[in-house]
C-alpha cells in the first residue's frame, strides 16, 4: 500500500534511515544522429555494385602492372565516379520510389535527405574529373565518357529501349581507362573489352529484374521490361557466360584447365539465375557480382596474357 500523503497532498518525508536520495536520472544518451546519416548517405550510392566495379579496376590495375601510385590514382577515380553515379541514381527514382513504397532505400524511408544526395553525388563528380585526367589525358576522357554514359542512363535512358547501351559503353571502356593511364597509353586487347562490356550488360539485365513491376507502374520501360522478366534472366545469363568465355578464349594460346573450370563454373551458375523465381529476388544480380568475382581471379591468375601492356 502507498504512503499516506500530507494535508497539503504531498507525499510524507522518508525516513532518516532510507539513505541518501538517488542521483537524478541523466539524459538519454544520444543516437549518434550524424553517424546514422553518413550511414544511410552510403547506403543511398549502391554500395555493392559500386564496390564490384572498384576492386575490379584494382585488380585490372595490378594485372596491368601499374605501380603502387597509378593504381591508386586509377581506383581512386573509379570509386568517385560510381559514388556519383549511384547517388544520382538513387536520387532521380526518388520519385519512383516513394510512389512504390521502397522503404529498403535510405531516400525513400527519409533517412537521409534530399539535398545531401544531391550534394554529395555532384561533390564526387567533381572530383571524378581531376582525378581521372590525373591518370593521362586520353585514360581521363576514356572514363569520363563511360561515367557520362551511367548518368545518362540515370536521367535519360533508363527507359528507353536502348537501357542496355551505357552498361556495354561504362564497362568496355574501364580497361581502357586502366590501360591508357600506363607509360605508352596501350589500348586493352580486344577481349578484355568485349568481356567487360558483356558482363556490365548481363549486370543490366539482373540489377533490373527485383525492380521490373515497380518500374512498369511507374512508367520506366527499358529493353528488359520490353522483353519480360524470364526472357531478360536468360539473355543477361548469357551476356555473362560470353564474358567468361571472351576471358577464357581470348588470350593467345591454349586455355588452362581453371579456365575451363570458370566456364564450367559460370554456365551452372547462369542455369541456376535463369531458373530463379523472378520476383524481388536480387539471386541473379548476386550471382553475377560472384561470376564477376571468377573473372577477377581468372584476369590475376593470367596476367601475363597482360604482359605486352607492361
């Protein structure tokens, strides 16, 4: 039973022997509020696919043989220009992605606002442009046109049927980025090209299928909402297995048997994308970020079909 309480309605004083008061309670200790904001600005640039195609320009960088300081120019370069590329992505389907409830992106759940997307995909633009003309002039202009391509996908093409095209031209042009930046300004042989520009298109095909009935609602109709969701599982599976096979095949001389291995490897891995249940799954898209990451391994393992660039 609670105290009685004195006339005037307070509660009657405790007693000598009940010790000295509690401290009063602190305030709560703060969220860490600008944490939480530089954690959700980051989740805003489409971290994995960002971090796929940087540590891919790493290790092109070292079968090339770029020095410790190029190489770092180089990845440095790329790292800003998918920055910017994935923060304006996600800052254009803003729209879009309130209109679908796509409460998974920082943006849309208000996580982040607005205007430091905005900000910070312009800043790391900016800073895109130093650096990759740092590498050499002809290198520079190489991997602002493929940057130049992602953004007009992000505001233009996106829902064209040429969705496709930025993809081949951003990704065939990064070996010619890494190459260009080497004493002499040496082209990529041609497979290297064709295999990064087949694999960037296969990745198209993938990223999109989670997104494809959002997208149809909200009016974006690239090449695979033209062809339909199975059909686009199957042709960006076979993109991919053209870049294993423009890797394994292309360079001079007979294929090892871990080629062999890779092809093996990423034909069972494209069956099984092309099987997938197609729904807001990201199965294929992860598969192809591992089918890339076999590519990577292979590209290091057979540096030296990179010799001649050296």
């Amino acid at each position: 039973m609670s105290p009685a309480r004195a006339a005037d309605g307070t509660a009657p004083d405790a007693p000598s022997d009940a010790g000295p008061p509690a401290p009063a309670a602190g305030p709560p200790a703060p969220a860490l509020p600008a944490l939480s904001a530089v954690s959700a600005l980051l989740g805003a640039c489409h971290p994995v696919p960002a971090a796929a195609v940087t540590l891919f320009t790493a290790a092109l960088a070292a079968a090339v043989g770029h020095g410790l300081p190029g190489a770092a120019l180089t990845v440095a370069a790329v790292a800003a220009g998918q920055l910017s590329v994935g923060w304006s992505n996600d800052r254009v389907d803003l729209r879009r992605d309130l209109a679908t409830g796509r409460r998974d992106k920082p943006l849309a759940s208000g996580a982040v606002r607005p205007a430091a997307v905005t900000a910070a995909a312009l800043t790391a633009l900016l800073l895109c442009i130093p650096l990759s003309l740092a590498t050499g002039a002809l290198a520079g202009c190489a991997h602002l046109w493929g940057v130049g391509a992602a953004w007009a996908y992000n505001l233009r093409l996106k829902g064209t049927a040429a969705s496709w095209l930025p993809y081949a031209l951003a990704f065939g042009l990064l070996p010619a980025f890494v190459t260009l930046g080497l004493p002499g300004a040496p082209w990529p042989p041609w497979w290297l090209t064709a295999a990064a520009a087949l694999l960037g298109t296969g990745a198209h095909f993938a990223n999109v299928l989670p997104d494809i009935e959002d997208d149809l609602a909200t009016g974006v109709v690239g090449l695979p909402h033209r062809i339909g969701a199975r059909c686009s599982a199957v042709v960006g599976g076979l993109l991919v297995l053209g870049s294993a096979v423009a890797l394994v095949a292309g360079p001079p001389g007979r294929v090892p048997p871990y080629g062999w291995v890779l092809l093996a490897v990423t034909a069972a891995v494209v069956l099984a994308g092309a099987g997938w249940r197609t729904g807001r799954s990201r199965i294929p898209f992860l598969l192809t970020m591992a089918v890339a990451g076999g590519d990577v391994v292979l590209l290091l393992v057979r540096g030296a079909a990179l010799g001649g660039l050296r």
